[in-house]
C-alpha cells in the first residue's frame, strides 16, 4: 500500500512546504477582493499533485552534475497551482457549481463575475512568474499548452449533450482538461532543469497519469459519496457530460436502457440516477474503465524507465499507483 507521506512527498518535503509558502506569497494584488478571492480558492487545494509532480520531476531528471536552481524549481511549481486553481474557478463558474472539495464554490460564495476574474487575475499571475524565469522556451511551451487546456474545455462544451461521443473523443477531451496541465509540470521541470533529454519520457508519463486520474475520478462518480468525492454525486450527469462510464455503458445496455442513457445526456438532471448508477455497474462499464486507467498507469510508469534511478523516480512511480487505490 503505498503512503502518501511516506513514499511519495517525503523525498521533497521541504521544497513542498516552501513551495505551499510561495503561493500564498505570490498573489500580492493590491485590490483586496482579489486577495481574498484567490486565498480562498488556494488555500481549498487538495494534495497539490501537481506541484509535486513538479518538484519530483525536477529532482528525478536532474544529477550530480546538474545544480538543480531550488528556487526556479519552487517558482515553477507555484505557477502550475495558480494555473491549476484557475481552471477550477472557471470550470465551476461553466458547470454552476456549489461544492468543490467539499466546501462552497467561489461562485457560489461572491458571484460568477467576481469568480471568472479572480480566475483571470490566477492566469495573468501565473505568467508574470513565468516570465521571470527568463526561459522562452518554457514560456512557449506554457503558452501552447494552456492554449490546449483550454480547446479541451472547449472540447467538452462542444459534446457536452451529445450521446455519440465515442471514447476517441472522450480522451481528446481529457487531454486538454486535465492531462495537459500535468504534463507542463513534468516537461517544464526538465525544461527549466536543463534536460531536454528527459522531456518526452516525462511528459508521457505525465500524460497517461493525467488519463488515469481523469477516468478514476469518472468511475467515482458512480461509486462514491459527496463528501469522499467533494462534489455532488451526478454532477456530471447533470450537466449531460458523456464520460467514459456512460460511453462504455452504451455499448453494453439494453436498447431500452440504452434509450434512457441517451435521453439523459441529451437533457441532462439527475431524475433517474439511481436507475442510471445500477445500468452503469450492471452493464460492466466499470470494470472496463478500471482496466483502461490501470493500462494507462502502467503506461506511465513504463514511460519513466529511461530515468535515472532515484527515490525521486520512484516517488513518481508511488504517485501513479496511488491514483489506482482510489477504485480498488
């Protein structure tokens, strides 16, 4: 069983803390509903995995021969969670969601205006820090990708209701929601450690965690409960989101349930969950999704062979299995 504390943060503990210290610093906006709009919603985090995939990455590709710049490392790692807390206020604002991570949506507590742009205010930070980092080659790189992030929410919208969504589609969408922004914190720790060398193995590592984590998260909203989950059970039923879940179960379902699921994403609500949930278990569209994300974490894990080994590589390694323990 792999630890948290343990296996996967304590190789970089003290840059961790450091880097959590740096965020709260690096919003400095003299307008005061900004500032506390942004600490509401920073302060919200979770784990903060990627920040520390960051950290991790910039430690597993570097070497003895390599003086890894610590307070580069902290600052890009910083800037991944102001863009990572962004796309959260956004997404809330388009969903109209209340509850993220368990505690009211910044939405929800001011307004949609005030939360778009403190979410603006986040991405607008996020790069003034980049640009202090004076690499334009990390600086194109974030520039492409969340470009992308935000084609993959675009994506989302544009088959938001739409029934025929097939799996392709499904992780194009996933791509840009979710794995994108992973990889930049993995590719842009070999960027900014000077190990070009080591960017497409972390990248693609990256990538097809990102794909995991998206589709565990997808199993657990037919699986899970408010507060594990820290949304509401069916939200994205509710908001006629085809995910892998539903997709799989089309495949499986009798025509009549098959019409219902159809139905359901075509209009969206949450009327007939109960009925929904139990044609999703019945129909083995999550014991398929649990076998698509543990390909995808071995995929991942495999894409770090040609790292050196460390205990760094290993806690990436940690990371990627943990994502799975969420479902098993």
């Amino acid at each position: 069983m792999v630890d948290f504390k343990q296996d996967i943060l304590a190789p970089v503990a003290s840059d961790f803390a450091a880097m959590d210290h740096f965020i709260q610093t690096g919003i400095n906006s003299k307008v005061p509903l900004v500032m506390s709009v942004s600490r509401y919603v920073v302060e919200a985090g979770g784990k903060r995995m990627r920040p520390l995939m960051c950290l991790l990455a910039a430690r597993a590709c570097s070497n003895v021969d390599n003086n890894l710049d610590k307070e580069a490392s902290l600052r890009l790692a910083a800037i991944i969670e102001m863009l990572h807390t962004a796309t959260l206020v956004h997404d809330d604002v388009v969903d109209e969601s209340g509850l993220r991570r368990g505690r009211p949506t910044a939405n929800a507590t001011w307004n949609n205006a005030t939360a778009v742009l403190v979410g603006d205010y986040l991405i607008a930070r996020a790069f003034d820090l980049l640009v202090s980092l004076k690499d334009f080659s990390l600086l194109q790189e974030f520039s492409s990708g969340t470009c992308e992030i935000a084609e993959g929410e675009v994506l989302q919208l544009q088959y938001q209701h739409n029934p025929d969504t097939d799996e392709a589609t499904y992780l194009k969408i996933i791509h840009g929601k979710t794995s994108r922004l992973f990889e930049l914190a993995t590719e842009g720790a070999a960027i900014l450690a000077g190990q070009p060398q080591h960017r497409a193995a972390l990248k693609a590592y990256a990538g097809h965690f990102g794909n995991a984590f998206q589709i565990v998260d997808d199993i657990l909203d037919y699986t899970s409960d408010a507060d594990t989950l820290g949304k509401n059970i069916g939200d994205d039923l509710m908001e006629g989101k085809p995910t892998l879940p539903l997709i799989a179960a089309l495949m499986n379902a009798t025509p009549d349930e098959q019409q219902l699921l159809k139905t359901t994403i075509q209009t969206g609500g949450v009327e007939s969950l109960d009925r929904i949930i139990r044609i999703v278990q019945d129909s083995g569209a999550l014991d398929y999704c649990r076998k698509r994300a543990t390909e995808e974490t071995h995929n991942a894990v495999a894409a770090l062979d040609s790292l050196p080994d460390s205990i760094y590589r290993q806690a990436l390694e940690n990371l990627a299995r943990l994502a799975l323990t969420r479902i098993s």
